[in-house]
C-alpha cells in the first residue's frame, strides 16, 4: 500500500492543480502515482480540495450554521437575552424546539460568553467628547494631573464569596450598622498617584486647594467652585464631558484600589482592624506606587503617553 500524501504534498498538488499543471508533471513533482492525482482533481472540483471532507458522526446540529447567525445578530442587539428567551425566539422565527443545553452548545462553539455589561449613558454628548479630546491634545500629558474622589468604610473590605460544602450556604458574621465613612481625594498621573489624602466627612474648598500644584493642568468633573482657586494656584482647569467616566483613567486606579482593600496581605489586615483610616492610606500609597499600571489606566483613556524630556542648556 503507498503511503499517504502529507499536508504539504497535498497544498503543492491543489497548487498546481489550480495553476492547470498537466497530471503528469504533477505525479512526477510530488512524486506520485496518476491515478492519485486524477482522483485528486475530481475531489477538486467537487470540495475545492484535493481531500475529501471526513464523514460525519453523530446527530446533526439542531442549530443550523444559519440559524446560529441569526441568533447571534439578535443577540447583538438584545445584549441581556437569557437562554429561555433564547429558545422563544428560535421557535418563533424558524418554529424549532431546542432545549437550554443544545443554546449552551451553540454558544460555545460560537466562543460566546455571557460577561459583565459595559453601562454607557445615553445622555453622552459625542459634540462635548470630541471638543474635550481637541482640546487635550494641546497639552503635555505628563502635565495632566486628573483629580477626583472616592468613599469608602469598613464595608468595601468585606469578601463577599467564601467556601462551604456544596449544598450548604457559608454565614459571615460582621456589623451592619454605618460606620464612619472616608474620603479619598487623589490626584493621578501618568507616573501614579501624586498626592492623595484620606479623611473623615466630606470634600471642602481648603482640601481641594492643598492638592494642587502650579504649572499643571488638571482634569476633573464639573465643579464650578473650583475654578477660583484653581486660577489662584496657576493651575488650568479642563473639565470632563458629561457621562464620561471612561476619558477619566483615576476610575480604573479607584477600582483597583478596591480590589486590593479586600486583598491586602497580612500585614495591612492588621491594620484594617487597628485603624482603618491609616489602613486606607496605606493602600492608596501601595497601589498608587504602580506606575506601569498607572501607563495602563491613561491608555485604557484613550491617552498617549509623553515621557518627560529635562532640556540640558
């Protein structure tokens, strides 16, 4: 028995096949005996391929290629669509009755996956984002300082998951009750956090004026009271768009911080219980020490990133 043509052998033959190679030169190239070039251009010109298609096992998909589009284009526009609504729709448009398993199926093999949904405001002015970018580019980006704040008490430190035998639900413990909340007013740069303070109650002028600095520009949402001391400090102020958190690259450092509070190794457990104040600013500290995260937050922004050149006289 001759041995079988390798892949290579078989991209060369469907090659010259298709470049009109008489069938002798083509059994002396690759090499070959005639016949199995014969039978390889009527597989051809059956399957455009020189092999011919592997026999099916099994039962045939219930979701057809085509209905499988169909319903991927509904879901394209229906994000939220669960599987039983799924199902309804399929039997409404090409009246079949599929099972939730067999939508799991046709899913998968699509390498869909149900994630979390991205919220973005309908209230978005694309006019308002498009002015705000034009005027960013004139800037330095290692001269943006973008400031905003964040809340926090004991409760953002609490897992919300935790392990049990299967059936059995886990209890935690803790105290409900409202506790003393904490602010956390940051200013963020390219470079990481370059000032941030933690306190008790709410944001006042005197607060907001200590974290500026002169020869900067600095970003933040609206907040008319802050343009006076802003001009008094040198600083100018560059507001952001309406509904546009994502132009804001301190979102994503405010989210990793809470990810780290609720993982924040031994040695500040400790000092979550002892004194959570102290324990919050030392996170903010260590988190905002990554400066290649710090790169990722202002890309995920949309910003390019400007290293600063010191001018040698």
């Amino acid at each position: 028995m001759a041995p079988r043509l390798s892949d290579a052998d078989h991209e060369m033959m469907k090659a010259m096949i298709q470049n009109g190679e008489p069938t002798k030169q083509i059994a002396q190239s690759i090499p070959c005996d005639p016949r199995t070039v014969r039978k390889a251009k009527a597989r051809y010109r059956l399957f455009e391929s020189t092999k011919a298609p592997p026999n099916r096992v099994g039962r045939y998909k219930k979701v057809t290629p085509y209905k499988q589009d169909v319903l991927l284009e509904n879901l394209a526009q229906y994000l939220t669509t669960d599987r039983t609504q799924m199902v309804t729709f399929l039997h409404d448009e090409f009246e079949d009755d599929v099972s939730l398993s067999t939508i799991s199926r046709s899913l998968k093999d699509a390498r869909w996956t149900r994630k979390n949904c991205h919220p973005v405001a309908q209230q978005r002015n694309p006019e308002l984002r498009d002015l705000y970018l034009y005027k960013l580019s004139k800037y330095k980006l290692y001269q943006m300082i973008f400031i905003d704040e964040s809340g926090a008490d004991r409760r953002v430190g609490y897992r919300k998951k935790g392990w049990a035998p299967s059936g059995v639900t886990p209890i935690q413990v803790g105290r409900f009750n409202r506790e003393q909340r904490y602010q956390i007013l940051a200013a963020y740069t390219q470079d990481g956090i370059e000032l941030a303070r933690v306190y008790p109650g709410s944001t006042d002028a005197t607060l907001f004026k200590g974290t500026l600095s002169s020869s900067c520009y600095m970003a933040a949402d609206d907040g008319r009271s802050r343009k006076p001391m802003c001009a008094g400090a040198g600083v100018e102020l560059l507001y952001l768009p309406p509904y546009s958190p994502d132009f804001n690259p301190i979102e994503e450092y405010f989210a990793e911080l809470k990810n780290f509070i609720k993982k924040p190794g031994p040695e500040l457990s400790e000092l979550f219980k002892k004194d959570f104040q102290a324990f919050l600013q030392a996170c903010v500290d260590a988190v905002g020490k990554r400066k290649a995260s710090a790169k990722g937050h202002f890309r995920h922004a949309g910003l390019a990133i400007d290293e600063y050149m010191e001018q040698v006289p």
